[in-house]
C-alpha cells in the first residue's frame, strides 16, 4: 500500500520546510518536493504539519496495585493514546516480588496480547533484586528490552537501598542497559506520612506536604552521584522542581551521562490543586506530586535549555468513583497516578507551542525524536527520514479540543484537565503506513501493535 502526502510541512528537530511525503508499505519511501502520485492514495496535509508518531517512553498500562490495576489497558490505552498522536510507548514491566524477570516480561507481554493497536516496548522494573535477579541483567538486551528501573520511593513495596541502586547501575551499564531511576527520598517520606496520620492529617492535600521537594533534589543527587561513581548513564524520570532540575543541569555540566524527562502535568498543576474543595484533590494524587508556580517556571526553563530532554506521561490512570475513593479517610490510601495518555501532545503544544515557549522543533524533538533516541527506537522511529517507520501525524496546530471525560478515550472516569480548551490536535494518525485515526474515528485493530524489540543505549545517539 502507497500513500502520498501532499502539500504537507514536514517538522523534524532541526527545521521545518514544505514536501510531499511517500510511504510505501510500513516505511517512508520519499521526502521530496512535487512527488508524483504513481496511483497512491493521495492524502492533503494543506494547512496541517506532518510530524513523526508521538513516543510515550513512560507508561503504566494494565498495572497491578493493591488488588486493583490502573484503569487503561492494552487495548483502551492504546485507542487513547492514538486518538492524541502518540503511535509507540515504553511501559514498566515490573517485577514482582520472587520472580525472575524473564517471568515478569513474559507477564507483561501477556497483558498486551491481542489488544495493542499502537506499538509498544518494555522497561523492567527492578523491585527485587536479589544476586541472581541482578545476574539476569546481561540478558534483557537480548530480550529487546534495554532499560531497568528502580525507586528510591515506595518504602516496602518497590523501594531499593543505595547499594542495590549501584549494582543495578554498574551492571546494566557493563552491559549496555539505560538506568532510569524514581528520585525521592522514600525514607523520610515514611517518616512524614507516619506522622501527619498519626495527628490526624489525613486529606489530599498532605500527600504534596509529606513528600517535599527538597526529598526529590537530595535523591536526584544521590542518584546521579551513584552513577557517576558506577560510570553509568542515568535518566532521571518524571522530574518536577527545581531542585532536582539542578542536579541534573549541574551533572550534566560537568560533562556527566544524565538525561531527564518530566511529564506535561507538573506544567499545569500545583499542590493547591490538592486542596480542591471535597475530595477532589484525589484525582491529582501522584508521585511525585504536584509543586509550585514557581517549578513550573524552572521546568520551562528546562525544556528550554536541554537539562530535560522528553516530555512523557507517566500515565497510570485510577477511577475517581472507585478507586481513588480507597483513600477518602486516608490520603496513604489514595492509588498514586494520574491519567495523560491522550493529551499530551494537545496539552504540550498549547502550553508550549502557541505560547511561544518552545518552538514546534523541540516540540517534536521531546515528545518523539530524543524519547526514540535514548531508548533504542532511533532512527527507526522518532523521525521522519526515509527508510524510517511511517508513524505519522498529521497535527492540525489551530483544531481545538476540550478536555474532557465525556469526550476521551481513556477509560477513566474523569479528565485531569477538564474543561481546558487547548490548540493543536492530530487530524489524522498512521502507523507503519496504516491510519489507525481518522480526525473523530478509529481505525485501528486490536493485535496489529507490535512489541518494539529496542537496541541497546547508544550514548552516541543521546541528546
Ligand atoms: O504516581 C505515580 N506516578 N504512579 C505511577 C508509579 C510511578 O511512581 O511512576
Ligand atoms: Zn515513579
Ligand atoms: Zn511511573
């Protein structure tokens, strides 16, 4: 199958120009001026921007949690995320607790089985690393998955010690894997959260006040030390104040292998939003949480100036009616995470594109380009070049969308932006050169995403 784009304005990180645009079975085949159409099937991209499919490098799909799972699946997941012109996204494949990784990939890969209609990958979350477990390490490459996680957070359930976090460091990089690391400092938020129960502090908005954002600056320079000492290459996920940001800027001066990404949510909200009349605040429980006006300043000024190089989601969707519920009288009872998937792209460009914040390069370049680059998809995705995947989006910057859950795909029963009317929205969405969205329409097919088998970190390749 052939289709040609025409009349488009292709945007990659470096510059912007006007071509048509050939794909030709799942591949681009030409980027060209005035390209024939030869019987393809003409598509207009007049008026509309033809950038590559969005790439959502942090995600918790289907995630088990205290006897529930996040809201979104395989399949619900993947529908919404197309609907917002994401077409790939790396998910946490986590380890539970005694169990070898290969038996936790083979989990994970169950729970998309038959459902996914984008493509999707794998991290694997190190939540029990015993000798064995760290010896498994050298093995995930060859498994196509070339990245672990740990937490320095969630005290008993996913939290690992200082040591734990420099082996897991010097053996994934001995080996050619990408750390990412949780940066808050889950011992002192114990303490906290143990004290603001027992005086009865038990609402909302004491999630924000017991995990400070000095605790995420300290151990985003302890993570960052540690790789330095174990010569490893680290990326610090869901980064959201200043403090942090500095660790990261300063590593990152010193000539250090440090990236960063945040999500599109530390733009928007505060820890006031927690304190929302009733229990409102609960939809905006996630860790770490919400900060100030004045992060928010410092995560532009980040975005801006390369210390944060991906713009992700960390979409881990629970129902308001049930489930966030869990903590009405108990704020440690609130399941942590928020739902983003679908929005953002819209939310980014809004807030950044048409604000004049950033430019629709760098637009691209953190939503697609430098995720694909990090994680082992470059230049196979991320990128519109020939002979790349044809993931494309054509963005329609003017189209309007209103921001909520009566009209998103996400299958969560209420919208983290609701009512906000932002610019800039796909008209249309495909993915290896098949359109899985028609503006309002779903085109997709439950199974035909399929598993991204990543490279290992190239530091080569890294922005
Ligand atoms: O609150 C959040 N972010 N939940 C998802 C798990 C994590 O920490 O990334
Ligand atoms: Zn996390
Ligand atoms: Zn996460």
């Amino acid at each position: 199958m052939r289709t040609l784009f025409k009349h488009g304005t292709v945007v990659t990180p470096d510059k912007t120009f006007p071509a048509d645009l050939l794909v030709d079975g799942e591949r681009i085949a030409a980027i060209a001026p005035d390209l024939p159409a030869d019987g393809a099937t003409v598509v207009d991209g007049g008026g509309t921007y033809l950038l590559p499919g969005g790439i959502d490098v942090h995600t918790h799909l289907d995630m088990p949690l205290n006897g529930i799972a996040s809201a979104d699946d395989f399949h619900s997941g993947h529908v919404a995320a197309a609907f917002g012109g994401t077409t790939s996204h790396i998910d946490f494949a986590i380890q539970p607790k005694g169990a070898a990784l290969r038996e936790a990939l083979d989990l994970w890969h169950e729970r998309a089985r038959g459902k996914a209609c984008i493509d999707y990958g794998f991290h694997m979350t190190i939540a029990d690393p015993t000798p064995a477990v760290l010896r498994e390490i050298a093995r995930l490459p060859e498994w196509g998955v070339p990245s672990v996680k740990v937490l320095m957070a969630y005290k008993g359930r996913l939290q690992v010690d200082d040591a734990t976090l420099f082996a897991v460091l010097r053996e994934a990089a001995r080996h050619g894997l990408l750390t990412m690391v949780h940066c808050e400092n889950g011992d002192v938020i114990e303490i906290l959260t143990r004290e603001a129960v027992a005086a009865g502090n038990l609402g909302p908005k004491f999630h924000p006040l017991t995990r400070p954002a000095e605790l995420e600056g300290e151990a985003t320079g302890r993570a960052i030390a540690l790789a330095a000492v174990a010569a490893a290459p680290v990326y610090i996920v869901h980064l959201t104040c200043d403090l942090a940001l500095q660790q990261v800027r300063g590593a990152r001066a010193r000539g250090q292998h440090v990236w960063a990404e945040t999500c599109p949510q530390y733009f928007f909200f505060t820890a006031d939003d927690l304190d929302r009349p009733g229990f409102e605040g609960a939809k905006f429980v996630c860790s770490p949480p919400f900060r100030t006006t004045r992060d928010q300043e410092a995560l532009w000024e980040g975005v801006r100036d390369g210390t944060l190089s991906v713009v992700s989601t960390d979409h881990c969707p629970f129902n308001f009616a049930t489930e966030k519920v869990r903590g009405r009288d108990d704020f440690t009872k609130i399941p942590n995470g928020v739902p983003v998937i679908e929005d953002r792209l819209s939310v980014l460009h809004d807030a950044g594109v048409v604000a004049g914040r950033i430019s629709l390069n760098r637009f691209v370049e953190l939503t697609a380009t430098n995720p694909a680059r990090l994680f082992g998809l470059y230049p196979r995705k991320g990128a519109l070049a020939v002979g790349a995947d044809a993931d494309i989006v054509l963005w329609d910057p003017k189209r309007e969308r209103t921001l909520s859950a009566r009209t998103h795909h996400m299958r969560v029963d209420y919208n983290l932006f609701e009512g906000m009317t932002v610019r800039g929205a796909p008209a249309g969405v495909w993915l290896r050169g098949r359109q899985i969205v028609d503006g309002d329409r779903f085109l997709g097919q439950p199974g035909t995403g399929q598993f991204l088998h990543r490279d290992r970190f190239a530091v080569e390749l890294a922005p």
